[in-house]
C-alpha cells in the first residue's frame, strides 16, 4: 500500500517536471520571438526617425529657397 502510494507521487511529480519542462521550453521560445521582435520594431523605429529628420531638413530647405524667392 505504501509502496503504491509511493510509486503514485513519483509518477505525479515526473508528470508535472515534464510540464514544467515544456512550459519553460515554450516561455524562452516566446521571449526569443519577443526579442526579435522588439529588435525588428527597433530597426523600424530608427529607420523612421532618419527618415523624419531627413524629411524635416528638406522642408527646412525648401522653406528657406521659397523666403529669399519671395524677397527678390
């Protein structure tokens, strides 16, 4: 009787490390995804910025060119 009680908590325990297992498996996959994502948006957000400030530098030129037409 004891045995089996035994035998019954060792498979118990072996049965929820292996979920354990299996769940930490798939949280360093999502945090692996996640951080490829949050890599990705980065690139995205930079990439954006330049754009931005180029965009920005342009107009600046293009507003300085339109005053010294409007002076002449």
């Amino acid at each position: 009787e004891l045995e089996q009680g035994r035998y019954e908590l060792r498979v118990k325990l072996e049965d929820c490390q292996a979920q354990w297992e299996s769940q930490a498996s798939e949280l360093e996959r999502d945090v692996q995804q996640l951080q490829e994502q949050v890599e990705r948006l980065n690139q995205s957000l930079s990439e954006a910025e330049r754009e931005k400030s180029r965009l920005k530098h342009e107009h600046s030129e293009q507003s300085q060119r339109l005053r010294e037409q409007l002076q002449r």
